[in-house]
C-alpha cells in the first residue's frame, strides 16, 4: 500500500471498531517510515501506538504476531510478557534512586528532542543491591508509566542442560526484544554475569558470556534494557562498560522504613498507641519486602483476632517473629 492508502485504511479501520487492522495497518506504516530512516517520526508513532491500544489489546497482539521463543532443548519459554497499573508514589525508595528512575522515564519520553542533537536516551540500565530492596519493582513502575508491556527474562531459564544451546537461546531472546519496544528485564544477571576469570567455571560459559556481551553490545531496538542483581560483586569487569547508567539499592534508612510501614498498613485502622518511629527503629537493617512481610503478617493477626484496628503489640509481635526467623536462616549458613 502506498502512504495514503495506509493512511485510508487507519481511518476506516478506526470508524469500523476493527481494532486489529487499524494495529496492523498502523504497524505497517510505522514499518515504512523505519525504511525511509525517519527515525524520530517512527519511534513518536510507536509509542502512540502503544499508549492508544491498552493493555489487553497490545498483549493480544503480540501474542499473535510475535511468539514468545522457547527453550530448543526442553520446550519452555524463554521469557515473559507482562503488564502492570502502578503509579510512581507506591515506589517508596531514596530521592536519590527516584531522581534517577525518574531521569530514565524523562529521557524515554523525550527521545525524539535528544536525537536532533543527535543524544541518545539510555537504553542500558544495571540495578545493583541487596534482595527485597525494590530493584524489580521499579521496572514494573517504568512499564506501567510508559505504558509499555515488560519482558521479564530469568536468566535460569536461559542457561540450558546443554551449553551450547545458552548461547542460542540468548539470541532467540535478543531476536524478540529486537523487533517492538518493550521494557525488559534481565533477572538474576549475576549468573551469566559472573567473572570471566573464576577458575571454577567452565570454558563454555565464558564464551556464553562473551555472546551476551556481543549482543548487547550490538543491540539496536527501541526499547529500554534492566538488568538486575544482588551479587554486582560477582560481575565481569567487561559488564560494566556496557551499561548507560548504575543504579545501587541501598537497604531503607529510618525515615523510609516509617514511611514503608505506613504506606503497607494504609488497609486497616491504627491503634493511636501505635508509634511509628520505634517500630522504624525496630526493623534496622530490613529490605522493604521484609516490612511488607512483617505489616501483613501483624494485619493477618489483628483480622484473626476479630479486630478492625492494629495495634502496636501486633507490629512488635511481627517484627520478633521476623527477626527469628532470619536468625535461624543465618544460623544454618
């Protein structure tokens, strides 16, 4: 079809309610303007495209249009396409890490502004800290934001029985997140990400390394990459090159803490007994996914016990029994 003719049949499309032509048709056009190296017009047109189809429509598509690739070996899937409704307040990290998730939103956003000065938003983001600190949370709020579908990599699943296989797998996945713009994760990272040098890993890996390295390195899609993982220690000195920016984790200080009990028992009604600086104090050194553990737990009690409000007995309660747990957990370390 020519330009007008495609143009046509979006407009028909749209006054017909034939949601999957006017996604084709669109597609098609956007595919075009790709050829003719507008490069700024077609990333404008892509993003309109996914904020104006939702969620349910723009999942349905890819389905259809993209299957998810699979393991050769054993069959899974090689990854995940997930959808989020998150609004950026539920995020309670530092202002500093905020700042910085909120830099990559802004830059996304006005990529078409950063190109005529011919800059690049960043593509390429590695999430370091301990586990529970919020690092995948993040990136759920990212896709939500933009509205744009997650793709949500284990890297467990990637790495098959059989090494030589790893390597392809990961240009399967890499083929995938080439064709759209998505929001991806690499979860776990550290496994593949381990140093080239450790003598106790095999040889085959460190060339599936060296492939991922390639890979991202050649990566050309639209789309925004995360890798997340808890052992940044454990990463080649090569990974690091490749990312646009670094962003730590670190465990909530006092302040945040309050605030992530206050915002996990926003559910239920508070004894006025309740003090919520002593219950910050208390749970030092505590991920925010301890202290959401530790506020349902202390609501599961108040509910058991045939009450409509918390009480501070319950929290404190909750918090010992969290804290002997963890202790048992090291102590079988």
């Amino acid at each position: 079809m020519t330009n007008s003719e495609l143009i046509k049949q979006l407009f028909l499309s749209f006054n017909n309610k034939d949601n999957d032509t006017f996604i084709q048709t669109a597609r098609e056009y956007i595919e075009r303007e790709k050829r003719k190296k507008h490069t700024i017009v077609a990333k404008g047109l892509e993003k309109a495209l996914f904020q104006t189809v939702g969620t349910a429509n723009t999942q349905r598509r890819f389905k259809q249009s993209m299957p998810i690739p699979r393991d050769t070996e054993k069959g899974f899937p090689l990854l995940e396409i997930q959808h989020f409704e998150h609004n950026f307040d539920s995020l309670i990290l530092s202002q500093d890490t905020k700042a910085q998730l909120e830099r990559i939103i802004r830059e996304f956003k006005d990529a078409d502004i950063l190109a005529t000065y011919n800059l690049s938003y960043k593509k390429k983001i590695l999430l370091c800290g301990k586990p529970g600190t919020g690092k995948t949370f993040s990136v759920q709020i990212i896709s939500s934001i933009l509205n744009i579908p997650l793709v949500y990599i284990r890297f467990d699943a990637i790495i098959s029985s059989y090494l030589g296989e790893t390597a392809g797998n990961l240009r399967k996945v890499f083929d995938f997140i080439e064709n759209g713009t998505w929001i991806v994760l690499f979860d776990e990272f550290d496994i593949i990400g381990k140093n080239r040098d450790d003598n106790h890993e095999h040889g085959e890996i460190k060339r599936v390394v060296n492939n991922f390295l390639q890979m991202l390195d050649n990566f050309k899609g639209d789309s925004i990459l995360f890798a997340a993982t808890n052992h940044q220690n454990m990463l080649d000195s090569a990974i690091w090159r490749r990312f646009d920016a670094v962003i730590n984790y670190e465990l909530p200080d006092e302040l945040t803490r309050k605030q992530l009990f206050q915002h996990y028992l926003r559910s239920i009604k508070h004894d006025k007994k309740i003090n919520f600086e002593k219950v910050a104090t208390d749970s030092k050194g505590l991920s925010p996914a301890d202290i959401k553990m530790i506020a349902i737990e202390a609501m599961k009690t108040a509910i058991l016990d045939s009450r409509d409000t918390l009480s501070m007995n319950d929290l404190e309660t909750s918090i010992k029994q969290f804290i002997a747990r963890e202790t048992i957990k090291l102590g079988n370390k």
